[in-house]
C-alpha cells in the first residue's frame, strides 16, 4: 500500500509504473508507419504508401549520397581516382567530391620520403663474406603507377633492393666493401635499384642511398683489426717519408742555388783578377820599356818584401862567409823596432842588388853587436 493511499501514483498524483515493454515498441511502429503512409490497425481507411513522404526521403537519401563523396586532399597528397573500376584522373590538393558508389579513390602522399633499412650478409667478388647495412630513403613519384600497376610496391622495394646490393656487393673486392669503395657502391646500388624499380612500374623514386655499415663476420674481426692496422701504419710511414723529402729536396735545392751563386761569384772574382793583372802588366810594361833597370829592382823588391812578410825566417846566401845565413826575423824584429831608420845609404841606378843586401846585413850585424856590448 502507497504512504497516500493511492496505489502507483506518486506524491504528485502521476503514476511511476514504468511503460511495458510492448507497448512502447507498438507506438514506435505506429510512429514508423505513419511516415510511410501505413494507417494502424484500427484505421478503416486501410494502409499504403503515403506518396507524400517519398520527396523527403527521396531529397534525405541524395544528402547522404553528396555528403559520402566529399573528402579533402592535403598539400603533400594526391588522389588516384577509379570510375567504375578504371583509372579515371589524378586530382590535387584542397577539397574534392567523387560520386560513392560510382567512384572509387585512394589518397597517396607524394611528398613525405619513406625509409627502409636492409641488413644482409654477401660474398664478394675475391670470396669473402661481409656483413653489410645499408639505409635507402625513397618517395612516391607516379601515384597512379604506385597504386594501379603493382599489388605491394613497398613489398618490391624490399627485394629489388636485396637483389642490387647482392650484384654490386658480388662484383667488388673486400676491401673497397669495407674501406675507401663504399661510397661509390651505395651510388651503383642506387642507379641499379632504381632500374628495377621502373621497370616493375612501382611508382617510386629513390632519394638516397648510404652504406651504414660494412665489416667481415665475428669470426675474422681480429684478423682483420690487424690488417687496418698494418695499412694505417703504411699510410703514416709514407706520409712520414713525404715530411722529410719535402724538407730535404728544398734544402738540397738551396745548396745547390747557394753553390751556383758561389761558382758565378768566383767566375766574375777571376775574370776580375785576371783583367787587373793584364792592365797592371801593360802599365808595368810601358814603365820598364822606359827604365828597365830601376824597374826590374823595384818588382825585386816588392816580390822579396812580400814573401817576407809572411814569413818570420829567411835563408840568405851570404858571399865570403857561411853558405847559408839564418835570420830569425821575429826576433830581430823585436830588438830592431826601427829598422825603417837604418842608416844605408842610398843606392843609384848602378847599384847591384846584392850589394844592397850586403849593405843591410853589414847594418844589422852592427846594430847586434851594439846590442851585446850593453
């Protein structure tokens, strides 16, 4: 019993028992049948098609038709469009319509540059194996090609790549694989890819192709450690090599442009030389034709005044005594400072050398017994 007495209604007079299930569903398909037309049961003008509602379920169907062929094609896309099944056209960026059900279309993205990575291990040319990687970056260049003449061009990608880097890795030695040729393999595995590539009518180009990595299995690492050690040990022998020619070949050179110089100093010394000594023989010469006696004393004299300024002991012929006399110069220099001051008279031009010589020996042996009495 309710708390006001009255059985299912609340305080508010409504009654909360909640509909029956078939009830709601009986005035749900009355609802649905008086859209098309159809009468309840109880209508005595019987049920039909109400051609009334047809335009607006007709205008209804046709927006949801236009609205399904509505889609937008981005700055970096492009949509391959198929009419009926055949390829139709190729539309770009900004917003598009394609009627469904007729038209069919596929959105592609021609700008954004795809990776792919590829590891594998290769013979060689000279039957070794290396481990090699290698990274391929490429794009969608032909977008009806990429999605109407291949069933998986990506799937394509991955073995045509395989099978260039096989060829070009098989048709070279180890060490250009793995050393100084890596560079010049990654262009070959490129051009070759990109053959294989059109010729399968993928649609895609390739951008860039780089050797990440080359190196022999785990089992010869060692073994080759030492060769790149050798080789790296040969290049700084050869540039040490290098250093000490390019400072030994310019000195040399100096020496000999330094000996050049030298030898064409003393051609022009010589040459210099000998000119003065033929102009001092023709000025001497024209003196002696004009006074051959006083001449000849005078290169006499000069000849023995300049063999003994160079030497401190002379050995003299002396007539009426000892074959030979010995003067020690350097001594006789000392205690006869003023030799220029002997007092020899003054020879004419009929005074014979020897006498003059007798004349000064007779003047020192004077001054040397003066000497000894004090």
């Amino acid at each position: 019993m309710s708390w006001n007495g009255n059985d299912n209604k609340d305080p508010w007079g409504r009654n909360d028992t909640p509909p029956e299930i078939d009830e709601v569903i009986k005035k749900v398909r009355q609802r649905i049948e008086s859209i098309f037309g159809g009468g309840s049961s109880g209508d005595s003008s019987g049920g039909g098609f109400n051609l009334k509602s047809f335009p607006l379920i007709l205008g209804v169907l046709v927006l949801l038709w236009v609205g399904a062929g509505i889609y937008q094609v981005e700055q970096a896309e492009r949509s391959v469009v198929l009419r009926l099944g055949k390829f139709q056209e190729i539309k770009g960026p900004g917003l598009r319509w394609n009627p469904p059900i007729i038209d069919a279309w596929e959105i592609v993205d021609v700008v954004r540059v795809r990776p792919h990575r590829h590891d594998a291990s290769m013979l060689t040319k000279d039957e070794n194996i290396v481990d090699v990687t290698v990274s391929i970056q490429y794009q969608i260049a032909d977008p009806q090609k990429y999605v109407l003449d291949i069933r998986d061009a990506d799937a394509s990608l991955v073995q045509a790549t395989e099978s260039a880097l096989r060829h070009v890795v098989g048709g070279s030695i180890m060490d250009d694989v793995l050393t100084t040729g890596r560079e010049l393999i990654a262009q070959e595995v490129k051009a070759r890819l990109q053959r294989y590539l059109n010729k399968y009518n993928t649609g895609l180009e390739v951008v860039i192709v780089n050797i990440e990595d080359s190196s022999p299995p785990n089992q010869v690492q060692e073994a080759f450690d030492d060769v790149i050690k050798a080789r790296e040990d040969e290049v700084r022998a050869r540039n040490e090599a290098e250093t000490y020619a390019n400072g030994l070949v310019p000195e040399a050179r100096g020496q000999a442009q330094r000996m050049l110089q030298d030898a064409e100093a003393y051609k022009e010394q010589v040459i210099s030389e000998a000119e003065g000594d033929a102009t001092r023989f023709n000025l001497l010469l024209s003196e002696y034709q004009k006074a051959p006696d006083v001449t000849r004393n005078r290169l006499y004299l000069d000849s023995i005044q300049g063999v003994m300024s160079n030497s401190s002991k002379v050995m003299i012929d002396v007539e009426g005594g000892n074959n030979i006399l010995y003067l020690p110069l350097d001594k006789i220099a000392e205690s006869a400072r003023g030799v220029e001051n002997l007092n020899i008279p003054s020879t004419s031009g009929n005074t014979s050398i020897s006498d003059l010589t007798n004349q000064v020996i007779e003047e020192i042996r004077r001054r040397n017994r003066q000497e000894e009495r004090r």
